[in-house]
C-alpha cells in the first residue's frame, strides 16, 4: 500500500469525495479529488460507494477507506441532492437508545443498523483478546417494569 488515508469527506457541487492521504515513499500528505459521476438521488449508495472503490483510477488511493466509510460519503451526498441538510444527514448516523426503529423508513432503518453492526463489531470480544472472558455473567438493570416482564399466575 504505497498510500494512507488520512481523511475523507464530499463535497457537493460539483460532487465528489475529497481524499487527504500520504504517499509513502515521499511522506508528503497530498489532496485528491475524486468526482463522483452518474450519481443522482435516486442512487443506491453501496452499489455507488463499490464501484468507486473498485474504479481502477482511485483503487490504490482507496484501498485503506473501509466499504461503510464511502458508503457515508454516498448517502451524505445523495441527502443534499434530495435536498435534506448535513445536520440531518449527521444525525441519521447516530443511536439514539429511546428512538423506536420500528417507525422508521427502509432507508434510515439501514442506516441505524449499519451503525449497530460496526459498533458491535468494535465491542465484540473473540477467543484471542486479551480481555475476553469465557462466561461471562453482567447484570443488565431495567429502567421501568413492563407488565409482560413480571411472573403470571397462570403457570407458564
């Protein structure tokens, strides 16, 4: 990998990701633009983010942005192009542990799991960490009864 990505971020018009990055062998931080082209809100965003990343022209540049990374760039940008703010495309990214999911749209539906998985992924402790343990026990406490929660006298 003779580049590292450093940052990245989009800009709107004309659309594109801007990648800062350093190039190895000089150790000189450089700044690249790379135009986003046949994209339009009505553009599936992983389908975009894998082409970019696949393009032959940005492959080396991209190599060290993760897929979910420029998925974000994609949907920041197709936000704009529908005309939402990037206040609202920067909270659509974050949890929110009271929000009821269940009224949310397919789309932010996606986006609030995705953010689930990676998190996950950064807290979940396999065989070979040093901090895992093998059984376990965490007392999760309630913040308010439910009625399905308590004990029925019917026996079940």
């Amino acid at each position: 990998m003779r580049f590292e990505a450093k940052r990245c971020g989009v800009q709107f018009s004309p659309p594109a990701i801007i990648l800062i990055y350093e190039h190895k062998d000089t150790n000189k931080v450089r700044k690249r633009v790379i135009p986003v082209r046949n994209f339009s809100k009505y553009s599936d965003y992983s389908v975009a983010a894998e082409r970019l990343k696949n393009n032959p022209r940005h492959r080396d540049y991209l190599e060290g942005v993760s897929q979910s990374q420029l998925e974000k760039l994609h949907i920041i940008l197709r936000d704009h192009m529908q005309g939402f703010s990037l206040e609202y495309s920067l909270a659509s990214f974050k949890l929110d542990p009271d929000e009821d999911l269940n009224k949310l749209d397919d789309d932010e539906l996606a986006r609030k799991k995705g953010q689930m998985d990676g998190l996950f992924e950064r807290n979940r402790r396999r065989k070979d960490d040093p901090a895992f343990v093998y059984d376990l026990e965490v007392d999760f406490t309630t913040k308010e009864k439910c009625s399905w929660d308590e004990e029925s006298d019917d026996g079940f």
